[in-house]
C-alpha cells in the first residue's frame, strides 16, 4: 500500500485529537473511498449522497467529517455532512407520539422518532436550483430538542456532496416473524404486547422511502458485535464524567443498559445482514482499528 498520506490528513487528526493509528487506517483504507466519491462526483450534474452506517462508538461523524474534508481539500468540493440525529422530532412531537402510540417513543433514537418532513424539506431545497444555499438542521441534545431555526446554518450551494450519518442509516425492515418474541429486559417489561417494536419496524418502510432511497452509496463502519457496542458507549460515558467531574444520567449501569437495550434489536439486524449489500464495509475490532474492508459493485 502507499505509504504517502496528504499532508491534510495530519492537520485533521491534530484537530480531531485522533491517534496515529487512525491517519494510518485513513491512508489505507479510508483514502480510496475518498478518491472513488471524487471520481463519481466528476460525472454527476446534483449532490452525491453518501450514507455512513455504523453502531455508536464507531466513528460515524469522525468519517462524515473526514470525507467532507477530504473531497474539499483534494477536489475542490463544496461538502456537508449532516447527522440523522438532526432530524429528530421535538420534544414536543414526541411526546405526542408517546401519547398516541407507545410511551417508549418520547426516547429519541429508534426509527419513528425522526421528523421525515423535515428531512424531504431538507432535500428538496438542496435539489432546488433555484434557491442560492440551504439551511442545515439542527439538534441540541442537551435540551432534548430542536435548536432554534434561526440558528441553524447556512451553507452555500451548489453541494457537491451530502454525507448523512446515523446508527441506522440504511436499515431495512426485519421480518414480521422476529418481532414475536422480546429481545431484552426492556422489550419484555416495557413493551410486552410488542406495539413499539412493531411501530419502529414499520416506520423503516417509510425511512426506506423517503430518506435511503436517496443514497448514491452506503458505507458501513462494523462493530465486532453487540457486546462491544455497549462496552465502546459505557467507556465514552466513562471519559465524559472523568473529564466533567460530573456523573451522567446514564453512568449507573443499569441505566446504561437499559438505554442501549432501545438500540439492541435494529443493531444486531444490521450487523447481520447489512454487511452483504452495503456498499463499502470496513470491519473494526475491538480497539476500534479497522482490520479488512470489501466493497460491492
């Protein structure tokens, strides 16, 4: 392989505080799909969109921002990237669908829980030529809702390319067949009768609709399995208070993992059958290094 990284790459790492390690797995792994995004972007007149697949801790936006900077520094592109979570309902939305459907969807996160209006408002602007630039959503999770409109930025068009990034970005529906049995304490105790999880599954046909079916590419970040998943979004926890001096709502344990039981069924899915139709996968151990990567078509 190539032992030359461009010299951005180091600048990137520095702001981002990264290792070494990840400049190394960026050369190797991550610099090609760069270069393909560029070569892609070349022969389309719109915005290129890429999907960025992964469970929490994988280093979704750390790659989204890595590949905005990336097509900007060695292409000249004019890039966004914008994260799933920035489209979630408000508070307020959610806690109307709670009301009407299932308590469990005043928890931002599954499928169901994000503004798909919104997101066709987004996109429909971002393809509309007529109008000079575009705002971006925004959402400020330390209030559990959506930031103020007027504070949402601005961004120039045209957009050359639109990474959006989220834990279930490209997720399919699971069988109706799965869904008959509870997969954890929190769907036996909370959702016993099944209507949430069914809930969340049938809005994915509405997610495929309207948001997947937009994506020029997805790109899965593979978690070894679910396991270190949980043990990747305990250890951030960990490192937020030590650096706060400040416990969390989710430092308890138990707490923890009943907040990473929400996510449990839909990541485990994924794991299982997205690697096989994904169209750039790379596979991280458990140090979070990336140990092989494929492609399809």
């Amino acid at each position: 392989m190539n032992n030359e990284k461009p010299d951005w790459v180091e600048s990137f790492c520095q702001r981002h505080r990264l290792p070494e390690t990840y400049a190394l797995d960026a050369r190797d792994y991550f610099q090609p799909l760069l270069e393909q995004l560029c070569l892609l972007e070349g022969d389309r007149q719109q915005t290129l969109i890429v999907g960025i697949n992964g469970a929490q801790g994988t280093g979704k936006s750390t790659l989204g921002d890595f590949l905005v900077t990336g097509v900007a520094e060695q292409a000249g592109l004019n890039a966004v990237s914008l994260s799933l979570d920035d489209l979630y309902l408000s508070k307020a939305g959610r806690e109307r669908l709670a009301g009407q459907i299932h308590p469990l969807l005043k928890i931002r996160g599954v499928p169901g829980t994000h503004d798909l209006h919104l997101a066709e408002l987004f996109f429909d602007q971002l393809f509309n030529q007529d109008e000079p630039s575009v705002q971006v959503p925004c959402f400020d999770k330390s209030v559990d809702d959506r930031q103020n409109k007027e504070l949402w930025p601005w961004v120039d068009k045209p957009i050359d390319l639109l990474v959006l990034e989220g834990w279930c970005v490209g997720c399919l529906q699971q069988p109706d067949s799965a869904l008959d049995e509870p997969l954890n304490a929190l769907e036996r105790e909370e959702d016993a009768n099944g209507a949430w999880r069914k809930f969340v599954n049938r809005s994915l046909i509405e997610y495929q609709l309207k948001l997947w079916s937009r994506l020029d590419c997805l790109v899965m970040l593979q978690a070894p399995n679910f396991e270190q998943v949980y043990e990747w979004r305990s250890r951030q926890e960990e490192k937020l208070v030590q650096r706060t001096g400040t416990p969390t709502e989710l430092s308890n344990a138990d707490a923890m993992q009943r907040f990473i039981s929400h996510y449990e069924r839909l990541t485990r899915w994924m794991l299982q059958e997205m690697p096989q139709r994904a169209d750039w996968v790379f596979e991280l151990d458990q140090t979070q290094r990336i140990v092989r990567n494929h492609r399809h078509g």
